[in-house]
C-alpha cells in the first residue's frame, strides 16, 4: 500500500476522534460498573482491563512483525481466515495503531483510574497514612503487571506472528461468514481499468 500523506492525516483525525469516543465510553462504563461492585469484584475487573490491554498489544505488534507470504499459500489451499490475515497485513499500520495505540493505551489509562476507585471502596474513604500506601501499592502491582504482562505479549507476538495474525483472520472470517460483520472491504477495480483491459483482449483477439 502506496503512503499517502493526505490519507495519513485523514487516518489520524479519524483515529484520533474514535480515541476520544471510546474512551468517553470505557470510563463511564467502568466508573459505573465500579461504584455496584465490591472491592474484590473491582479488582477483577482491573486485571480483565489489563489483559485486554495486553491481548490489543500482541494483536497489533503481530500484525506489524507478520509478512504476506505464508499467508498466500494458506489462502490458495481455501483456508479460512488466510484471505483476512492477509488483509490485516497489508494495513498493518492502522491495525497496530488502533490496537497498540487506541485500545492498549485507553485500557492502560483507565485501569489506572480503576485501581484507584477499587483503592477507595477497599478502604471505605476513611483516608490517612494506610490508604495511601495501599493506593500507592495496588496502582504499582497493576503498572508492574502491565509492562510485565505487554513485554511478554511482544516477545510472543514476535516469535509468532504469523499464528497470531492467522488466528486474528479466523476471527474476522467468522464475524463476516456467521454475523456479516465486515471488517475489510477490498478495494473494486475502476471501470476505467476493466475497459482497459477488454480493450487490449478485444485488440488480441483481433489480431489473431
């Protein structure tokens, strides 16, 4: 795929306004969700905040690490899920943008913000000395285990991005064959270019 600087930017204000959509809609999500749960509940939802941030961060270096080729000979044996892993890296850098960048960094933001809620309830808002030090704790084990849990998501992601991204088409083929859900539209060729060639087959046959 050719770089477009027109299209880069286009691409940015887009990304950028679904960035600030999703965002507006985790947070009070999670915000409400938080404030009915108890503490232990909270915290699970954190560590589900986490993992997801940690799922989008593989997803997106696998499909930047992956290449097309193995991915031609699974498509020409019809294997389902070949033809959307192909897809997925041909726009790599917008996959791994939204993946690494919109979802990871959202998740990264707002399980930060949900650690603290969780902090608060486990306490009862009685503030002082212990409160801090359990906010401080709890908000560095969830730091911990998301740069832990994302430096181990990209070595595997590394090592095995053509099984990731495989797995990543297998998944858009099943939204799109059982809920006609399309994440890809493949680009149509122009009239212009199919007369074009009907024109160099109508001089060939002429020709001969």
């Amino acid at each position: 795929m050719k770089y477009s600087v027109k299209d880069s930017i286009r691409w940015s204000i887009f990304i950028s306004i679904v960035t600030f959509i999703l965002a507006c809609i985790i947070t009070i999500t999670s915000t409400a969700v938080l404030e009915g749960v108890s503490w232990a509940i909270g915290m699970v939802i954190v560590l589900m905040i986490v993992m997801v941030g940690i799922i989008f961060d593989i997803m997106g270096l696998a499909a930047a690490a992956a290449t097309e080729a193995p991915f031609h000979g699974m498509a020409s044996k019809k294997l389902p899920g070949a033809k959307h892993a192909i897809y997925i890296v041909r726009n790599a850098d917008r996959f791994s943008n939204f993946c690494n960048d919109v979802v990871g960094d959202v998740a990264s933001v707002i399980s930060g913000a949900a650690s603290a809620a969780v902090v608060i309830k486990l306490l009862g808002g009685n503030g002082g000395m212990a409160e801090t030090f359990i906010s401080i704790v709890f908000t560095a084990c969830v730091s911990a285990m998301t740069v832990g849990g994302k430096a181990l998501g990209k070595s595997y992601a590394i090592h095995n991005s053509t099984k990731v991204v495989l797995l990543i088409g297998k998944l858009f083929y099943f939204l799109e064959k059982r809920l006609g859900i399309r994440i890809f539209t493949p680009k149509r060729k122009t009239k212009s270019q199919n007369g074009k060639r009907g024109n160099k087959r109508a001089r060939t046959n002429q020709s001969a």
